[in-house]
C-alpha cells in the first residue's frame, strides 16, 4: 500500500528524508492555536487508499506534542488513512517505566496505552530508555542505533564502551560488539528524591585507554559528568560520549564539554553536537514493519 508521510514543523528534515527513502509523498499538517491556547490541526488532503506514517519530534513541548499526536490520529482516520503510524524519534515520558516511590504513576505506560487507543498500528521510537516498556504493545518498536553509531566511531583506536550505569549495560555491549571493543560499566546510584548521582567501581580496566560513554539521554549532564570524572581518575585517556536524545538542559553543555573529549548526539533532539542522522533508521524500519 502506498505510503504518505506526515510531517510538522518539528520533523521536515526527518519526513522529506524518509519519504525519498521510501519514494513516499510527504506533506505537512495544518496547525495552529486557539485564542485559548487549544491546538488544531488539519490534514490538507485525502488519505484514501494510503498507510499514513506521521513523524514527530516531541521534545521540547512534550505535553502539547502529545496531544497533537492524538488530533492527527483522529484526523488521519477521518481523512481515510488505511493505517496510522506515528515515529516519535525521543519518546517522553520515558524513564518514568515504575513506581520508583509509592503514589507515583508509571507514566511510560498511561502514554503508550493513549497511543494504542488510538488506532495507532506502529510508533517507531529510536533508543527509548527501557525497551521491555514496549513489550505489551505489538507494533510498538524500538530502533536501536548502536550500529549507526559505530560507523561513526571507527576511528577511535581501540576503545573501551562504558555504560554509566549497569542499565544501560546492553547498550554499551552493542556498540562494542558493533566495534569489536571490550566493555564494562560504573556503578552509579541515584537518589529518588533528591536526583542526585554518586558513582563508585569501574567494573572494567580503562587505565591508559580512550573510552567511549554511551547512554540514551544527556539531561542536566550530571550522570555523564560524574562517569567522566571517576574514569579519569582510573586512568582513562580520552573520553568520547555518544548519546541518543542531548536535551542538555541549562549548563549541561558547559558542564560536559568541560570533562570529554568529544560529543556525538543523534538529531533525535537537534543540537549542534547532532552527528548522526536517524530518518534511515526510521525508514529501513517503516518498511520492515
Ligand atoms: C538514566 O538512567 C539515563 O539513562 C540517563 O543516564 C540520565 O537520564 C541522564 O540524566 P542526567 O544528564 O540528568 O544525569
């Protein structure tokens, strides 16, 4: 069935690559705003006979991207979609995955479940935080962009990856496996309350060697700046950092700029530090299904 792609004005870079990868037609959404701040938002023409697959990015503005998510779905089925697909390349809402204090929600699962009840038949999310999230949702995909990245990084000369924490472990094992480089993790504890990082052992020797962090959000940069530190003081020499979604929010950039060597982000959030580019990974996946 033929595809169009969807696209606002967070996401044309991300559709009209896509779209030519897939020799799909791509057009943008209709928005605008209500004097009393409502969204509205219009789908310009027929999607008779067509799979409609709208790409998104919801960062920043998560909450009001949300909803605009669940205007288009309705729309595209009253505009004849025959399917509906949604790739929102940095899911929000995500490390919110359990109750980490009682009275909490797990709010990963009230917005995953809003999006299954709208028709939606795929949502492709790049590196989302915990990927077993997905699991009760068919159709709900996770891209893991490890080998995209390891393209990028051959150059470095026998690295160690590091995860900053032991969950995020498997993402520091496929991107050395995808280099054919050893790697470990620290041990970071994080205070619930507070949100404060303290970091202990090295569980790998990086002594004399150029590691690579690796972790799925840069936020406040706290955890990439505490993983650097303790890793200079094991020795290491270089630090490359390669992350997913880099919200570097206040002087996170400052900060984290000040301990590594080196940033490569994707443009799942634009930023200068954006080297990798995921509308391939969107569209090899939107294939596939
Ligand atoms: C936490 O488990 C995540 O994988 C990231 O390490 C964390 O969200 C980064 O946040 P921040 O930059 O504020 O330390």
């Amino acid at each position: 069935m033929p595809t169009a792609v969807l696209y606002d004005d967070s996401s044309e870079d991300l559709a009209r690559e896509v779209a030519r990868e897939l020799g799909a037609s791509s057009f943008k959404i209709q928005q605008k705003l209500f004097p009393d701040g409502e969204q509205y938002v219009r789908i310009p023409q027929s999607l008779s006979g067509l799979s409609a697959l709208y790409i998104t990015r919801l960062y920043p503005n998560q909450d009001s991207g949300l909803v605009r998510v669940m205007l288009v779905a309705e729309a595209a089925r009253g505009a004849g979609a025959q399917s509906f697909s949604v790739a929102i390349p940095y899911m929000p809402y995500a490390r919110q995955d359990r109750r980490f204090l009682d009275g909490e929600p797990v709010s990963i699962d009230v917005v995953l479940t809003a999006l299954r009840s709208l028709g939606i038949e795929h949502l492709y999310v790049i590196d989302i935080h915990k990927p077993q999230v997905l699991e009760k949702y068919p159709g709900f995909i996770n891209i893991r962009p490890f080998r995209l990245y390891a393209d990028g990084l051959r150059g470095i000369e026998k690295p160690v990856v590091v995860s900053p924490d032991l969950g995020s472990l498997w993402r520091a094992r496929e991107l050395a496996d995808a280099l054919g480089a050893e790697y470990g993790y620290i041990e970071k504890h994080r205070d619930r309350v507070t949100g404060e990082v303290k970091f202990s052992n090295i569980e790998v020797n990086v002594k004399d060697r150029d590691v690579i962090i690796v972790d799925d959000i840069i936020s406040t940069g706290g955890t990439i700046v505490g993983a650097a530190r303790i890793l200079k003081e094991g020795g290491a020499r270089r630090i490359y950092v390669v992350a997913t979604h880099c919200l570097m929010l206040g002087d996170a950039e400052a900060r984290v700029m000040s301990v590594v060597d080196q940033l490569y982000c994707s443009n799942t959030v634009v930023s200068k530090y954006s080297r990798f580019d995921v509308a391939g990974l969107i569209s090899e996946h939107a294939v596939s299904g």
